[in-house]
C-alpha cells in the first residue's frame, strides 16, 4: 500500500492504492482543486485520507510524487510536503513524469502529446505511447509555443493532444490547423492514480538519493530568465534540466 499524489498544476490530485499485478487497486482518490491553495490542504488531507481508512504513515510501503513539469510552485511544494513525510516515516519516494501520467489515460496506439501550461503562450510538451499500463517516450519533453505544437502535430498526423493545457488552449490549436476531433477533452489534470501505476520504489534508498530527488522542470524559471537580476551563487539553471 502506499500514496501516490500529483501537485503539478493547480488541481491536488491524491490516492490510497495498492499493487495488484501490474496495476494499483485504488483505495481512494482524492481530488482537490482551486481556489484551495495546496501549500494550506496538503499535509492535512493526506492525514485525513489515512485516517479515513485506518493507516499509519510508517506503515506504507512509500509516497510516488508526480515530478512534472508543470508548476513551479506546485512542484517544489508537493515534493517538499512527501520529502519530509518519508524522512520522519522513514519511507522510500519514488518519482514520475506528470505528463507520462497524463498519457497514461489516453488511447492505446497513436502517438500521445501530452499538454501542460508552462506560462503565457508557452507549452510543456511530452510525447508517449500508451502501451497497455505503461507508456514509452517518443522523444523528451519539451516547452514549445502553440504554433509549434501545432506545427509537431501537422508532422505527425497520427497524433493526439491531451492534458491540462487544452481548456486554455484548445481554440489557439484549433487557429492553427489542429483538427477538434485531435484534441482530447480529457485528463484535465494527472491523475494520481495514472502515476501509481507508472512509478516503482527503489529496493533500497539512502537519504542522500530521496534528498536528491528534484522536480522536472524542462526550463528555467522566471526569475531565473530575468536579464536583470545576477544569477545566484550555486548551480546554473540548466544544470537542473534534464535532457530524457
């Protein structure tokens, strides 16, 4: 038995599952979304989730936290809340792609770009292939803008778009050429449920390795792009992006 929980967009997305087979039996899936801020609901809502079904922390296998990308904020508060939760429980965490999540629910067979909101007019652009429980990257994830997820699709007319950037940008796709019936009207958002399946705990795992964990955040922050404000001392931005 163990949590899984996603905070990559603006929508809390919370399980209690257990392993059956390949896949998870769900327990319970907890969806909380805006105007809740998540740094104020989350510690609460995973005790109560517990609770609820009669579970100790200490007793669970590990916590699966949806790394991205997506939110900057979401992102480091999701990870911060299950860092220090497996730390006092002495728990192991596991990572995985939100938008691998994402993917996850969509059709098995065509090529899958999954959609987040990286910030105006600039998309977060994962592109898998379900097959079965599992999904395989087609290439790494990426920030693009709409005319060039448009321009990816026109490549790869198989394609299918899906994922929480599609309420906001649907009609900009649609400006540019991309068929409505390409367009999937759902997940709006990673299912916690989609990432149990997708992730698998470590035999072992030191402190060092569950410190270590560090959200997929594909591209710099804002700030960080600021022209005008002097980096900050430590590692340059891009030595936190991940290539696959």
């Amino acid at each position: 038995m163990f949590l899984a929980l996603d905070t990559s967009t603006l929508t809390l997305s919370l399980a209690l599952v257990e392993r059956e087979g390949e896949g998870v039996r769900v327990l319970e899936h907890l969806v909380v979304g805006p105007p809740k801020k998540q740094s104020e609901v989350l510690p609460g809502v995973v005790g109560e989730l517990l609770a609820r079904h009669g579970v100790a922390l200490k007793s669970l296998e590990g916590m699966a936290i949806g790394l991205g990308p997506g939110s900057f904020t979401g992102l480091r508060i999701g990870l911060s809340c299950v860092k220090g939760l497996a730390y006092a429980a002495g728990l192991k965490v596991a990572g995985a792609s939100s938008l691998a999540a994402v993917a996850l629910e969509g059709p098995e067979g065509p090529p899958l770009f999954a959609l987040a909101v990286a910030r105006k007019d600039d998309l977060y652009l994962g592109p898998y292939r379900r097959v079965g429980q599992r999904v395989e990257a087609l290439g790494p994830e990426e920030a693009m803008s709409p005319e060039d997820v448009a321009a990816r699709m026109a490549a790869e007319p198989e394609a299918l778009a899906l994922g929480p950037a599609l309420p906001e940008y649907r009609a900009a796709l649609e400006a540019q050429g991309v068929a409505p019936s390409r367009l999937l009207s759902a997940p709006s958002f990673p299912s916690a449920v989609a990432l149990a399946s997708l992730v698998r705990f470590p035999e072992t795992q030191s402190l060092e390795a569950l410190f270590a964990l560090e959200p997929h955040y594909v591209r710099a922050s804002e700030p960080e792009r600021n022209p005008k404000f002097p980096p900050l001392p430590g590692p340059p931005p891009t030595a936190r992006l991940k290539e696959d």
